[in-house]
C-alpha cells in the first residue's frame, strides 16, 4: 500500500474523529465516502483483486467490530467506520487494526475507571465489580450489573478515537514496508 493511501486513509480518520467527538455519531455519508474511495482506491492499484481485497476488508471490518454493537459497547457508526477503514486496509489489516482499536479502547475504558479512584465527584465502579466477582466466586455464573446513572464507565466516549488510534498504530507498525 502507497504512501499517499495512509496519507488520505489518515486524513479520513481525523474528519471521522471530529464528526465523533462534536456530535457523537458518525454520519452515514461519511462511511459511504470512505468505503466508495477505500473500494476505488483498491481498484486503481490492483484493478479487480483490489476490489475484492476491498470488499472482503469490509466485510472483515463489520465482523470485528459487530460483537461489540450487539452488546451494547459501541455503536453502529463505529462498526460501519471499521469498515469503511477495511475497504483500504484489506481483510488482514483490518483485522489487525481492529484488534488493535479494541485494545486501545480497553485501555482507555480502564483509564475511565482509574480516575474513579482520584476523582471524588465521580462515582466509583469497583463495588459494582467487587459484587460481579463476589457472584462468580459464590455461584460459579458470571453476571453484568450495570453502570449506576453518574458512575464513571457509565459515560461514553467517543470510540472513532480509539479506531483512529489503533488504525494509525497499525500503519506505523506497517511503514516500513511501504515502498
């Protein structure tokens, strides 16, 4: 992959942070206009394989990502920016990217919950968590108590940060192989 792709996959990754963090959603036509120019982009460089690298990019990045918008940790637009992020990376990279994404957002989810522990004025969620091991220990069945109304990991935050972290982490890592 050309340098000039990370560099327009890059810009793509700022607009869709900005989108993300002022209005907490990504726009539906921003997905199309990052998948129809990731699917183009593949088709210029490697004609009808790169299409379909493509496409099995986007597919790849709607299945990394679906598990946790089924369970209510991310949302749609976040697994339809995974995708659109396959249709330039192919099905490898952007499982690599993904999987990179979802540890960058564990980081920062456990960074939310850190500050629980610094910040008087929130509330914390270790009892809550202390109650789910409690549980597990006792009756050997894991439960989810959720986030009480104020509490720290009830907030969301803007997961497309966390994509677009991982995404660029992904294309460092990869950087030396651009040539």
């Amino acid at each position: 992959m050309s340098q000039q792709v990370y560099l327009i996959l890059g810009a793509y990754l700022l607009v869709s942070i900005y989108w993300d963090i002022s209005t907490r959603r990504i726009p539906n036509i921003l997905i199309m206009t990052g998948a129809t120019v990731g699917i183009l982009l593949q088709g210029w460089a490697a004609g009808a394989g790169g299409v379909l690298a493509a496409i099995y990019g986007l597919l790849v990045g709607l299945a990394i990502l679906m598990p946790g918008y089924l369970m209510g940790f991310t949302g749609a637009g976040d697994v339809k920016l995974m995708a659109a992020i396959g249709t330039f990376l192919g099905p490898l990279g952007v499982l690599q990217a993904g999987l990179a994404s979802i540890a960058v957002g564990g980081i920062i989810a456990l960074l939310f919950a850190i500050s629980a522990l610094f910040n008087r004025t929130a509330m914390s969620p270790w009892s809550r968590y202390g109650l789910m091991l409690k549980t597990l220990a006792i009756t050997g069945k894991p439960i989810y108590i959720a986030p009480k109304e104020g509490e720290v990991m009830g907030r969301k935050f803007p997961f497309a940060v966390s994509i677009a972290i991982g995404t660029t982490g992904w294309m460092l890592w990869q950087w030396p192989l651009v040539g």
